[in-house]
C-alpha cells in the first residue's frame, strides 16, 4: 500500500484535525487523530509525525507538506521546534503578563469554552504553590479546585462560553472551529486588557492552535485587530503561568457544562470523540430524537454519522 510520511508542525495538525473533522475514524494510542478520505488514511502523532496511505496518499500529504516521505520528515523536523516572528520572548513568562487557553474543542459533546488571565509578576510563585500548571497532567477533581484557588487570588480572567447551538449555527454559517475558537480568544482577550486598564503587562501569550497569519485572518473577517505585543506558541500552558491559568479555568468551566447537559438530557455524556461516544449518541436519538443533538454536540463530527450503526 501506497505510504508516505511527514513531520509537521503541531499548529498544522491541529489545523488538519479541523479539515477532516468530518472524516475522523477511530484514533489510536498516541495520536492525535485518524482521518480517513477517499484518497487516503492520514493518522497524525503527538511527536509530529503523520503517515498518509492509502491508494493515493500524496493527494493529500501534498496540501500540508512540499515533500515526500521520510527524508521530508528528517527537513521538516527543525521546522516543527523552530521559532516564529510571534514567538514570546522567554522573559514573558517570569513578567506580568495575560495568557488564554480553550478546552472542549475536540470533544463531540459540549461547548468550546475561552478563558483568559492576567498574572502579575509578584502572582506567579503563589499561583505554583497552589499546583496551577498544564491542566492535562491534572485530575478534572484537581482542576476544580485549583479553579476556585484561582478566583480567590483575585486574578482577572474572562471566560467565554460559546454553547452548542450557537456553535452549530455558525457552523452551518460557513464557521471553521479555528475561526470560533479565534474569535473567542479575542474577545476574551479585549475584556480581560478592559479590566486591568491601566496596569502594566509585558504581553499576551495564546496557546497556538492555528498559524499566527491565519489566526490574523480570522478576526480580520469579522473587523477586529490584533493587539500588539500578543505571542503564540504551542504549548504555551506548560511554560506561561497566565496560560495555564487561563486553561484551568477554561476546563473547569467546560466540565461544569458538561455536568448540567448531563443532568439535563438524564444520561452521563463521555468526553472525547470514541466509540463510546457513538453509542451514546444512538442512546439519545432513540430516546430524544436526533434534533437534540444540536443542543448539546458538535454535530459536523464524524461520530454523528458513525453512531447510526448503533440505531
């Protein structure tokens, strides 16, 4: 079978996961995701690598890498660790600075939620010492209470909720998630910069889920412009503070909406886009009907389609 393989940056996988969100297969262990076209089966890892096969693989590896197979994966490599022009300064994470992080983009269920912080330098020891840092080495039970730590420090945050019949709508409107998730980011970010006016901040940090230009483009669409000194960079909550904050709150947040359609439709909603969730999905459409879903999914995902072998 035709193969080939790249190594591309983890903002153009993510990039990708959005392109083929509505060819999404089962995912293996220590992927990203696995789509499968007409043309091919492109599974993408977390170290970067993503293999394509299939009878014509380079229809599609050709739309994310220039080259092909392995020796396109040894160029790339520098690529994928490399700095860009909007990259922070690695001063930014000891100053005061704003950071902002998304959760729920990749779970079928639920809304995407946005949330924004803005640490002062004299914050940041005190915000280690109550255990804030990349949310996903963390229990959702911990996340929730390091969330409540948070507010009670008095850290500015703003959080956004865009909820799952305001997501489908825009969808249906011509909305990749990438621009939602831009403009959410924005406008988290305008309210937050609102409510420090005056204070000094050496930055604004987004964890980077698309290319900076694109991200640009994005609220470019709708009117809106990028405030200066604003950074992105992959990873971002593992480094920044005011990111992993912002990603804490954000997470909790996602798992408290989770909790309330759970309680509402009367059925506990799985996390995650799995096999699990495709028969959960069939479960609620006997029940419920289908029109339910658009109140509390993310109805483009593969796993709409996929849950009816279980109806």
């Amino acid at each position: 079978m035709p193969q080939s393989v790249h190594v591309i940056p983890l903002t153009t996988i993510k990039e990708m996961q959005q392109y083929y969100a509505n060819s999404v297969t089962d995912t293996p262990q220590g992927a990203v995701f696995r789509a499968k076209t007409p043309n091919a089966v492109i599974t993408a890892y977390r170290s970067g690598k993503v293999l394509f096969q299939g009878k014509d693989p380079e229809k599609e590896s050709t739309k994310w890498a220039k080259d092909n197979g392995e020796k396109s994966a040894k160029k790339k490599k520098h690529i994928t660790n490399s700095a860009h022009k909007n990259s922070p300064p690695t001063s930014l994470f000891k100053a005061s600075h704003i950071g902002s992080d998304e959760a729920g983009t990749g779970d079928y269920f639920g809304p995407i939620t946005v949330a924004c912080a803005a640490v002062n330098a004299n914050q940041i020891e005190r915000l280690k010492q109550i255990g804030v840092q990349d949310s996903k080495n963390l229990t959702d039970k911990t996340i929730k209470r390091i969330a409540k730590e948070i507010v009670k420090l008095d850290v500015p945050y703003s959080l956004l909720v865009l909820r799952n019949e305001k997501y489908n709508a825009l969808k249906n409107k011509g909305w990749s998630q990438g621009k939602m998730k831009a403009m959410l980011h924005h406008h988290a970010i305008q309210n937050v910069l609102e409510k420090v006016d005056g204070l000094k901040f050496e930055g604004i940090l987004i964890d980077q889920f698309c290319e900076p230009s694109l991200y640009k483009k994005y609220i470019a669409s709708e009117q809106e412009k990028i405030t200066d000194k604003t950074y992105f960079m992959t990873k971002a909550e593992s480094y920044s503070i005011a990111v992993a904050a912002g990603s804490i709150i954000a997470r909790t947040s996602f798992l408290n909406e989770m909790d309330k359609l759970s309680d509402k439709l009367g059925i506990t909603l799985p996390k995650g886009a799995s096999n699990r969730v495709d028969q959960v999905i069939a479960n609620i459409i006997n029940e419920k009907g289908h029109d339910i879903l658009t109140t509390c999914a993310k109805t483009h995902f593969i796993n709409t389609k996929k849950a009816e072998k279980y109806l």
